[in-house]
C-alpha cells in the first residue's frame, strides 16, 4: 500500500514530535517517519489488525442484529444487513486513515462504523412506522443526517461549546440504559410471542454467556483479554449446540460472495419527525467524534486541529449519507479502537487501514455476516449486557468529569436523565402525543437529548458569563 504524498492541509495537522516509542526511520525513503505514518512489517501488521477487528467486530454486528430483528427480517435479510454494516464499516474506516487530499479522512488510526447510539431512535422509528415502511423511514432519515453532518462538519467547532460533557455524558448512560431492554429480551428467547419465551433453558444460556465473559475478564490476559466478549459468545453457542438450541440453516442458503444490492429493503422514504430524531443523534455522534479525534491526536503525539476535524466529520457524513444505499446506518468513531491504539502503542495509521480493508473482504462474503446470525438470541442477551452496560458506564465515567459539585449542573443531569427514562419506564406515556412528537420524545436517547441541551443553554448560556464560563470548563 504505497503512503500518500502529505499535502498542505496534512501538513499543518500538528508538529510530529517523537512519542515515547520513539521514531522510526525509512530504509528507503531515508528521513523521519512519524509513528502515525509507520508502515509496519506484515509480521507486526497483521495480529495489530487482528486485536482491532476484535475490539469492535461485536460493536459492528450490533445495530443489524437489533434492527433487522425489530423488523422481523428473515435469515437472509439479517445476512444482507450485517454484511452491509461490514462494508459501510470497511469503505469508512479506509477513508478515514488514508483520505482523500484535504477533503476528507483525518489520516489517523481512526475506526469508522455503524453506532450504538442511533439503535433507539430507529428503533422508535421502526415502530411508529407501517409493516414494509420501516427500514425505508428509517433510511430516509438515516441518508438526511449525513447530508446534515456534512453541512454542518465544517462549522461543528463553534458548537461544541453546546455539547458539554454534561450533555454527552446524559446521552451516552441514555444510550446504554434505554438500550437494555433488547439483551434482556434476547436472554429470554428473542420472540416475546412464542410459548417458551422467558423459559429457564434460555436463562441458563445466557448466564453461562456471561460468566464465560466475566472469567475471561477476570483471568485472562492481553488479547485474550480484549476478545471476551466474542469467546463468550463462541462459548455459548458451542454449549447450545447440544440441546438444538443453535440454527445454522442461514449457513446453507447465504451466497458464499456478493455485493450488497443497493436499496434491497426499499427505496428511502422520508418522515420530518425521524428525520429530525436523527439529526439529534447525528449531533451527538459529531461531538463523540470530534472528542475521539483530539484523544488520538494526543495519545499519536499528532496534534488534532479544526481542519482535521472537519476531514473526519465529513467520512462520517459521507458514510452516513452512502451506507443506508447498501442497508447501512449512523456511522461514527468507536470508541473501543482509541483503546486499543492506548493500550498497544502501535498508532500507525496503516494498521488500521488494513483492519478496513478486512471488513470489506467479510462484508463482500455474506457466507461470513450468516456465521454472526446462527448465535442463539440468549448467548447475544448474555453479551450484550456486558455491552450496553459499559456504554452506560462509558456516559458515568463523562459525567463524572463535568462538574457535578455545581447544584445547577446536578439538576441540569437529573431531569434529562428523568425525560430519557420516561419512554423505557411507561411506554405508553407519549401515547395521545402527535406522530412526530412520539417518535421524538418516544426515544429516551433523543428526549434525554434535547432536555440536556434545552437545560445546558438555559444554566450555562443565558444571561450569565460566571455560569458559561463554569459550563465551558467543565467541557
């Protein structure tokens, strides 16, 4: 893979300063290279590539699953979404690392793909929605939040100042706590209409899921360590084989190599209200972006400037705005990956690059997405309240850096955390509600939003310098 000549707006991306693993030196080319800009040996390149795929394989996976289940789409439609989430998620992933010019790509060991925090309010889509309408709401929206994201990328720097941690922090707990529903309905069986949902087989399979997940936690070590979650799952389903509780029909009908067909699930179809559900969360997933940026910028020693922020939220609209051709969804950064450069040291670019191009080869084989989709529900439920627990602890940890001492600023958290949990506590309470504000309010991740961001403008904005001063070191 031949490195791009660094154009002007490259250049000014920050000093290149040696970090602590120290610089590497081309035996080619003769002069420096930067860490970010290393080309590794295929024998460092590819088990790096490897500890990223499995850090976030699980994380990509997720949004098809829960989505293509709420539809009810066959096994063949769960294949297609899945390896459509795989590709969106290679094609965005290698734009980012290796850009295009100055337009687009922050050139950093950056992971792009599907995000959790869009899976409730496309869910509040899907059932405000009429049977075969769903997904094409849903991707109507989804395709207008890029177009959002791309306009409003460039000039996201002046807004951020809106988005405190105290905002962020509300909509990241709200996105793990109105998420947990789904894995505890898995752990019982997935179909809430069968006749054995909720049977104690299910439970027990769950459970077993995740103590696999926590003894690998708590014994195991380095990579082993960081795939806890896929081994619990491998686990699982290796346990459920005996007791026929393990499908693998999708196996036997999923095209062994195809590319996704655009538009395959219908044409998108546009509805002011899930579109503006959307943008909300598009918002949010700019600001976990740009924030996710300026930790890499630190952690690679590159410094992270407006100009590389706006390079990286443009890939994130593009592949919001392309993926819903193909069957994918809201495409952000993943926040598990800047762990993983942390916690290896290895920031090269490169590397993830090649983690990509590898889930553009497992999209393109959708043989490879079916093997995802033979996981019992109850091995998914045990997983995943392993995952969505920790993206509400992820938001705990934000709030616990935004100033919780100040009494204004406990309010501000406690009400947008009371509105999120409204819809999860009484579904019913935005019944005689309008469509659009249904499917607004409905979603706590959107309601829990807005009230944060009403509440930050109304403590922090107006009227007091004292208190947006306060607000702004608090971000």
């Amino acid at each position: 893979m031949a490195q791009p000549a660094m154009g002007p707006a490259e250049a000014s991306d920050g000093p290149c300063s040696v970090p602590p693993a120290g610089p590497v030196v081309d035996p080619i080319a003769g002069p420096v290279v930067h860490p970010v800009d290393e080309k590794l040996s295929t024998s460092r390149l590819v088990p790096a590539a490897l500890q990223h795929i499995a850090a976030m394989y699980a994380g990509v996976v997720t949004p098809p699953l829960i989505i293509g289940q709420a539809v009810g789409l066959d096994a063949a439609g769960m294949t297609r979404l899945i390896a459509a989430s795989l590709l969106i998620a290679g094609l965005a992933t290698i734009l980012q690392t290796i850009g295009i010019g100055g337009f687009a790509g922050n050139r950093l060991p950056f992971v792009n793909a599907a995000s959790s925090a869009g899976i409730a309010p496309m869910l509040a889509i899907a059932e405000t929605s009429a049977p075969g309408h769903q997904l094409p709401a849903i991707y109507g929206a989804v395709m207008v939040a890029g177009v959002f994201c791309l306009t409003v990328g460039p000039f996201f720097g002046r807004l951020l100042r809106f988005f405190p941690p105290l905002v962020t922090g509300v909509v990241i707990t709200l996105i793990g706590v109105t998420l947990m529903p789904v894995p505890v309905a898995w752990a019982q069986g997935g179909d809430k209409n069968a006749a054995d949902f909720g049977a104690m087989k299910y439970l027990a399979l769950a459970a077993f899921t995740l103590v696999v997940v926590l003894l690998i936690q708590r014994f195991g070590k380095g990579f082993v360590k960081q795939v806890a979650l896929l081994l619990g799952m491998l686990a699982g389903t290796l346990a459920a084989i005996p007791f026929g509780m393990a499908d693998f029909s999708a196996l036997k009908s999923a095209p062994v190599a195809a590319l996704p067909t655009p538009f395959a699930f219908g044409a998108p179809e546009f509805q002011p209200a899930a579109i503006l559900s959307l943008c909300i969360v598009m918002l949010v997933l700019m600001t976990e972006s740009s924030a996710g940026m300026l930790a890499l910028g630190e952690i690679c020693d590159r410094r992270t400037d407006g100009r590389t922020i706006t390079r990286g939220l443009r890939t994130d609209g593009i592949a919001t705005l392309v993926g819903p051709v193909f069957g994918g969804f809201p495409t952000s950064a993943f926040a598990q990956n800047v762990g993983v450069v942390t916690l290896t040291k290895v920031r090269s670019r490169y590397v993830v690059a090649v983690a990509g191009g590898a889930l553009l080869v497992l999209g393109a084989f959708p043989v490879l997405g079916a093997v995802v989709s033979t996981v019992p529900m109850p091995v998914l439920g045990g997983a995943g309240i392993v995952l969505f627990g920790s993206i509400a602890v992820s938001g705990i940890r934000t709030l616990s850096e935004a100033g919780l001492d100040d009494s204004s600023n406990i309010i501000l958290v406690a009400v947008a955390l009371g509105a999120g949990i409204i819809p999860l506590a009484a579904p019913t309470f935005y019944m005689d509600f309008p469509a659009w504000a249904q499917t607004v309010l409905g979603s706590g991740i959107s309601a829990g939003a807005l009230v944060a961001v009403l509440l930050n403008l109304f403590f922090h904005h107006l009227g007091t310098r004292s208190h947006a001063a306060a607000a702004l070191k608090s971000s």
